[in-house]
C-alpha cells in the first residue's frame, strides 16, 4: 500500500474536477448570475449545495460503501440493478456524453461555419466523428486520465478562465442588476434547483469507480486508504468547483445591464469574452467549452465501461468502449435542442431518487442500517419523481398538486422524510418481535 503525497492528491483531484466540469458546469451559473444580479450570493449558496455539496457527498458514500450498487443494493437487489444501469445510461451515453459533445460543437465551431453550412447536419457529424475519435483514445488507458488530466488538460482549463475573469476586473463590464422572477422571491432555493441541471451529484455516483481505479493503479490498495484518499481528492475538487463557479456567476451578474437578458449561459459568456477580447474571443471560448466537455465525455466513457464490464465479464472493456462512444456519437448528432429538451424530465424522475439514496447511505448509522427506511424512502420518492417527470411529459396528473413545496420542483422532499421515518418505525417494531419470538423459543428450550 503506497500513501499519496500531496502533489498526486492534487493532480487526483484535478482529475475529479475535469470529469464533472463539462457543458452545464460553463453554462449554468453564468446565467444564474445574469438573472440574480444583487441576489448571486444567496442564489449561489443553493446552487453550491446541490452542485457542488451533493456531488462531494456522493463521492464519499459510495467510496463508504464500495460502489453505487452496493448502496443500491440496500434498498432492494431488483431496485439496485434497474437503478444503477439507468443512471450510467442516462448520465453516459443516452444524454450526459451526447449533451457535452453537442454543446461543445455549437460552441467551438457552429460560429465559424459559413451560412451556407448553418443548416446541414454534415458539420456537427463530422466533428462528433472526431470528437468521439479522441474521447475513445484517451478513454482506452484510464491509468494515464491523472497524468492527462490532472497535470495537462485542468490546469489549462482553469488558467483559461481565470484569466477571463481577471481581465473582467481590469475591463470593468458593468455592475450587479436587480434580480428578476423567481431570483428576486427565493433566490436560495432557485440557486438550489439550478444546480440540479448540472447532473454532477449522478456523475458523481458514476465517478466513484474511476476514482478507485485510478487511486489503485498508483499503488493505494488497502480499503480504508481508499475510502480516505477519494474523499480528501473530492474534497479539493469541490473546492475547485466552487471557486470557478463563483468566477462565471460574478461574470453573468456584471452583464446584464450591458447586454441585456439572454437566452441561456452560453450567450451570456459568449457576449462577455468578446466585449473583453474582441473576435478572438470566440475562439477563447471554443478552447474552454471543447476541453470542458472532452474531459466530462472521457470519464463518462470510462466510468459507464468499467461498470458494464464488471456487470458483463465476457465483453472486455475496449468493447464497451467503442460500443459506447458510437452509440453516444449517433446521440449527439440528434442536436442540442432535441438531448435538452428530453433530459430535463429524465433529470426530474431520477435526480431526487440520487439524492435520497446519497443521504440515507450518508446516515446510515444513525437508523443502524434499516432497511425498511430505504425501501420506504424510495419507493415515495420515485413515486412522486416519476409522476413529476411524466407530467413535463404532457401526461400530467392532478394527484400531487397539494405536496408541499411541489411547485418549487421539490414535492418529493416531505414524502421522502416521513416514509423514511415510518420505515424506521417498522423495521425496529420488526425486529422487536424477532426478538420476543427467539426470546421465547429460547426459553421453551431451557
């Protein structure tokens, strides 16, 4: 067993930060600023909760646990299969992978096509041919991810955007605005449910995997070192996170009364690099959000092929490999609009279904490890989830309309909580009588 010095606890840690820092890490806080204006801190309170603090949670109670189907497991061995293989496929290649491929290509090169290209598909199909090209070499050795990652690719990215925010303060783009809608009534919570778009707290279930491998090709092989080198590693990344996120937030807040309201982030940074670096801006920007996006399709790749190897021993994981980067590449050339537009009820059904498992596997000595609580828990949760995702759907159900906070986004929380509490109840009741009943046979035996 070999402990980790401090430099390769960075570069680990560097590592974990580009594969959760993709397309909706760039986009979203950028505009969360924009509409917040003088409310940013607090909107970006929520938003580091659920993007930043839910994803290091994550990390940490699956490395606890020994993979995300272990803790999946808990609730039900059927729950943890159906479960486990959904979110690798969701946040892999049916829309994580395709999203960040495709936002990366209408950011770095859609801009520069002449209009005579605008409204073929044969760019966007070229590019993704290559795009998948390089996501499968780097995919194919993921030992090597710390030194191409950790000491290349995030240092670039991280020197790429501070740099834009520092010239933001010697090139003042304009002050914090009023916050508009639902940024002005509550900021806190809305920042929160931002932060959901960013799918890292499901990445970071999926990461886990990556993270032990890596740790364990650089000589940590004994369990609790594991466990504590993957939490300290998330730990600095989230702290990373955090600091950047801040940065493109205060960028989109210092925008808007000179560029008005945008549609999304991406016109909200597109509009600022080039007010601060003129047309080559967008070149700047086409670098940021290609690496971005590189980096998050390459640990995607590899953390999905890792967990259907295990899951499928007789396919080898060069197989998988390529099987997911041609089906992820046949995904991306649907377009951004159409991957967007499914992913948000997708997000709906299984986001709060992620975050009840995080916290029950996080306070899982606190109830003792019952079971009851977790199937309890769940079942309520993907009920309501579902319900919710269907309804974004068109297929809309009147049946939940009176939950609590249920037009904030959050109706699952309050029944998550109280059958979480009844399946405490029931499985102590349980297993009082299990003690009664051996009590007395014991007794009759005596």
């Amino acid at each position: 067993m070999e402990k980790l010095g401090r430099g390769q606890l960075l570069f680990v840690s560097l590592m974990i930060f580009s594969m959760f820092f993709g397309a909706g890490n760039l986009i979203f806080p950028p505009q969360l600023g924009q509409l917040s204006g003088t409310n940013m801190l607090v909107s970006m309170g929520g938003f580091l909760i659920s993007a930043v603090g839910l994803p290091i949670l994550a990390i940490a109670v699956v490395a606890k646990a020994g993979g995300l189907h272990v803790l999946a497991n808990r609730v039900h061995p059927g729950f943890a299969l159906a479960f486990t293989v959904l979110i690798y496929l969701s946040i892999g290649p049916f829309l994580g992978i395709p999203r960040a491929a495709s936002l990366a290509f209408e950011m770095g090169i859609s801009p520069f096509l002449p209009d005579a290209l605008g409204e073929s598909h044969l760019p966007l199909f070229i590019y993704t041919v290559v795009y998948f090209g390089i996501a499968y070499w780097l995919s194919m050795s993921p030992s090597k991810l710390v030194d191409r990652f950790g000491k290349v690719l995030t240092p670039i990215l991280l020197l790429l955007i501070t740099g834009v925010f520092a010239v933001s303060l010697v090139k003042p783009i304009g002050v914090f605005a009023a916050p508009i809608g639902d940024y002005a009534l509550f900021p806190l919570l809305k920042g929160f449910l931002d932060g959901y778009l960013t799918m890292d707290a499901i990445a970071a279930l999926n990461f886990g995997i990556v993270i032990s491998s890596v740790l364990t090709g650089m000589g940590v092989t004994e369990e609790k070192e594991l466990v504590s080198n993957t939490i300290k590693a998330g730990a600095i990344a989230g702290v990373l996170l955090a600091i950047i996120y801040g940065m493109l937030a205060y960028l989109g807040a210092v925008s808007q009364i000179r560029f008005g309201i945008t549609e999304n982030g991406a016109q909200t940074l597109t509009n600022v690099v080039l007010y601060l670096f003129g047309e080559k801006g967008a070149i700047l920007l086409g670098v940021v959000f290609s690496l971005a996006c590189l980096t998050t399709s390459v640990g995607l790749l590899t953390s999905c092929s890792q967990y259907f190897a295990k899951l499928m021993p007789s396919i080898s994981y060069k197989h998988l490999i390529t099987v997911l980067s041609v089906s992820s590449m046949i995904f991306a050339n649907v377009g951004l609009t159409q991957i967007l537009r499914i992913s948000v009820p997708v997000l709906t059904a299984i986001y709060p279904m992620a975050i009840v498992l995080m916290v029950l596997g996080f306070l899982d000595e606190f109830f003792k490890g019952n079971s009851y609580v977790y199937l309890f828990a769940m079942i309520c949760t993907s009920f309501v989830s579902i319900l919710e995702a269907l309804g974004q759907f068109g297929l809309e159900s009147s049946v939940l309309g009176g939950l609590p906070f249920y037009s904030k986004g959050l109706g699952w929380i309050i029944p998550a909580a109280v059958s979480a509490i009844a399946g405490c109840f029931y499985g102590n009741l349980k297993n009082k009588g299990r003690s009664k009943v051996f009590a007395r046979i014991t007794n009759q035996e005596k």
